[in-house]
C-alpha cells in the first residue's frame, strides 16, 4: 500500500532563504582575504563556506568571496577544519 504524499517527511532540513540585500553591495567593497573577521561571518561552524541563499549575497560577490575564503585558508589566516573549543 503506498502512502499518500501529505504523510511523507522530508529528511531535508527547510529553511527560509534570506532575501539578497548584499551588503557587499550596500557598503560599496569588494570581498578581501586580509579581512578575514569579516569572512568568518560567512562560514559555518564546521568552516564550511555558507551558500548564497542563506548569507544573503548576490552571485557576483558570492563567487568572489568563496575565493578570497580559500586564499585566506591558504595562507593561514583561516582555518580548513572547525576548531575544538
């Protein structure tokens, strides 16, 4: 017997995308690796980088942050892997 899809749950987590006022955009700057407590804001707390529906930036700064994020990785600025505190 198959089961009607009102009664199926989704695994997948749902949230609310966050509308995209950019604030990039609004401050009139560019995403830079030396300002990396700034980019923290924009990582997850396993340091995965956050996704541009849930941080709320436009595609062309979403792209450039997630290589200013890796530079700084790079470099030691940020970490790869969450911290343990």
């Amino acid at each position: 017997m198959k089961k009607s899809p009102s009664k199926r749950r989704s695994s997948r987590i749902k949230f609310k995308p966050v509308p995209t006022n950019c604030s990039f955009c609004k401050q009139g700057l560019e995403p830079n690796y030396k300002d990396y407590n700034n980019l923290e804001k924009f990582i997850s707390d396993r340091a995965k980088i956050i996704g541009k529906a849930r941080s709320g930036v436009c595609s062309k700064h979403q792209r450039a942050l997630g290589g200013e994020i890796k530079r700084a990785r790079h470099l030691g600025l940020l970490s790869f892997t969450p911290s343990l505190d």
